[in-house]
C-alpha cells in the first residue's frame, strides 16, 4: 500500500474494514476495461468464507460469479471493478490511484464513488452476515465485470446471457451504482429509462454554394424533419417515469471550405425513453417522418437498454426498511439518470434496485465520497440481507 493511502483521518476509520479494501482496491488503477487485479482481491475475501467462485473471462473481459447458500431465492451483489480515466493528473489534489482521507473526512481517488467504495461495502456485509449466521437461508451472489465504464458488451450482458442458457434464477439484485444525491441512502433507483440510439446519414450532391440548382444540400433537406423530432410529444411518461426524450448529440457535415454545399450530413441522435413507448414505436416513428420528407437516407439503431421497473415486493421493502433503520430517513424511489448494468440483469426477471454513495462527484476530477459513508453503507446491505435471509 502506497503511503498516500495510508493518511487516514482517524484511529476509527484505520479500524475499519471495509474502508482498508477500498482502499485496496483504489489504489489499483483500473481503467476501463483492465482490471488489475481488483476482482482477485474480492475473489479471496469471498473464497474464505464459503463462496464458490467461477471466473468467467470473456472477449478478453475478466468478470467472476461467485454464490453461497443451496437453497431458497438468490440476491446478487453487482457492480463493475473498472473505472473512467482519470482527466488531467495535474487537476487532482492527490494522484488519482494513491487514495486519501483528507482532514475533511472525504475519501479521495477514482472509483471511490463509482464504484469501489460500494464493493468494499457489499464484501464486507457479506463477510459479517456469513459470520452471524453461516448457515442462512437463501443464497447469496456476486455479479462483478470489468466492462460497465466500456462497451459493456462482454461484461454483465455476456454473464446474464450465460446464467439464462444455465436456467440459473436470479431473484433480487443490489447493484452498487451512487444512487444517492445529498446524503446516504436518501434515494434508491429502483429502475432506469430506455435507451435507444441512432446515427442517421442524410444524402445530398456535392456542390458550389454559388450553383446550388446544380446541387442538393442534405443540411437544408434535414433540418425541418430533425425540428419535427425534437419537438414531437413522444409520450406523456407516467408516475414511474418522465417523457420520453429526443437529444441530438452530434452533427456533422462539410468539407471545412466555406464555398462547398457537402454531400452528406451525420446527425447522431439518442431517446431516453419512458415504458409507455416501445423501441419498435420510437423507430417506427421516426422512420415514419423520414420517409414523408423524402430524404435519400441511411438510419443505423443500436439499442443500449429498455426501460425497467422494480415496483413494491421484497427487495424494495427490504432495502428502504434497512436505509431507514440504519440512516433514519426512508429513501425516495427514482427511475431518473443514465443507463447501469442492471438493464441486462433486469431482464432476468429480476427484482433490481441500486443503492450507493452520493454522485455528487463521479467521473468528475477530484472524485471523492464521504468515508464514514462506507461503513454505513455496509451495515445497510448486511441489514438487507438480514430482512430476506435471516
């Protein structure tokens, strides 16, 4: 361990566990899709008490698998060991993978928040439920990857795929996503909005700006269709979830010459979209409007994740009971955000719910969370665990 990631705050926070494997686990630097590691550090801690681990490398991603417990429904712990870069060193009060407490209290270094801190916690929880009660009902999961930050193709998605050819339930899944906003278990995402995604190519001819009958500009064609899409009322959402949303996030076309009509224009285009659409609907939609204005065009779709929804049952009720046990407030439940992992597992038919650190800071330089929060956020996975399986 470096020395900077021995600057602890206090003699207390030297006494915990959970912090001194976030630490651990920080001070490896992971970026997205490497490991480094961090998986084995886990693995290790799992393997000693009782967890049998079964690592899946696949298209070159390392990911593990690991359960405990023969009988009864199947929570999983899941979350991803690889981080985003870390931006600018220089713009760092600390070195990114040298992690620090500093005399705020705070715990500093990429990943604290997103999201080593919440698998410290979650191995941890394990380690002193298994204690208390090693022969509990139920079993007991973890689902970790190194490709969330990535493609996230041969990642969560892949190990989903392969637990769903073993027929192998998965009934309730904690993933470890900041989740929270001003405080600690203040809000719970129990599901996220779709994603659908599209890069469409509108063809024209290549021309002189001062011949434009002998040219056809493709930016000119596109703009009244692209106006439709960015103000048609998609949906009205529902009580779950806000409307639907159309963003261009890209636009290109020209030769970098200001006297040239260019032939080809690139919109990059993306839906957040609530369950009250489909994709096939979005697409239909869309392609709809194209079609009316008569462009000569090519639309290419990737969908990143549909919508998911973890409405009242056990996990739920299990969770935001131990929040509030254990923080004294109830948390909110929220669908709002950006895509996790656990649309792949959600398809399982899966109870999912994410339940972190504030996010307040994430992929941000200078990524930091509280570290009194880990310890706390432990005691509320173990607290869950007690309300499903003790």
């Amino acid at each position: 361990m470096s020395q900077a990631s021995r600057t602890i705050a206090s003699p207390s926070t030297a006494r915990s566990a959970t912090l001194a494997l976030a630490l651990e686990l920080l001070e490896r630097p992971s970026v997205t899709p490497d490991d480094h590691g961090c998986q084995t550090l886990m693995i290790e801690r799992l393997e000693r008490i009782g967890f049998q681990v079964e690592r899946m490398t696949i298209g070159g991603i390392e990911n593990f698998w690991a359960t405990r417990g023969q009988h009864g429904p199947l929570l999983a712990f899941a979350g991803h060991t690889d981080v985003v870069p870390s931006g600018p060193e220089r713009e760092w009060d600390h070195p990114p993978f040298e992690p620090v407490i500093d005399d705020a209290g705070f715990l500093c270094g990429r990943g604290a928040a997103d999201m080593k801190g919440s698998l410290a916690a979650m191995v941890t929880a394990a380690e002193r439920f298994v204690a208390a009660h090693p022969d509990h009902h139920g079993r007991i999961a973890f689902l970790i990857t190194a490709d969330e930050e990535g493609p996230a193709i041969h990642g969560t998605r892949a190990v989903v795929e392969r637990l769903r050819e073993r027929h192998e339930p998965l009934d309730y899944c904690i993933v470890g996503e900041p989740s929270s906003t001003r405080q600690l278990g203040d809000v719970i995402k129990n599901g996220r909005r779709g994603s659908l995604g599209g890069v469409l190519r509108v063809r024209g001819i290549q021309g002189h700006v001062a011949y434009p009958h002998l040219a056809r500009n493709p930016i000119h064609q596109a703009l009244p269709v692209l106006s439709e899409l960015v103000n048609e009322p998609w949906d009205a959402g529902n009580d779950f979830f806000p409307a639907t949303s159309f963003q261009i996030s890209n636009l290109y076309a020209g030769t970098g010459a200001t006297n040239v009509v260019p032939g080809e224009l690139e919109v990059t285009f993306n839906f957040r979209y609530s369950s009250e659409v489909t994709q096939d609907q979005l697409r239909e939609r869309v392609e709809h409007k194209l079609a009316a204005h008569g462009l000569d065009y090519q639309l290419d779709w990737t969908l990143n994740g549909e919508p998911f929804l973890t409405a009242a049952g056990e996990l739920l009720e299990a969770a935001q009971d131990a929040c509030e046990t254990i923080t004294g407030h109830r948390p909110a439940l929220s669908t709002s955000g950006g895509t996790s992992d656990g649309r792949f597992i959600a398809t399982l038919g899966t109870q999912v719910i994410e339940l972190g650190p504030v996010n307040a800071t994430i992929h941000q330089v200078n990524e930091r969370i509280r570290a009194d929060d880990l310890d706390t956020l432990s005691r509320i996975y173990e607290a869950t665990l007690e309300r499903l399986f003790a």
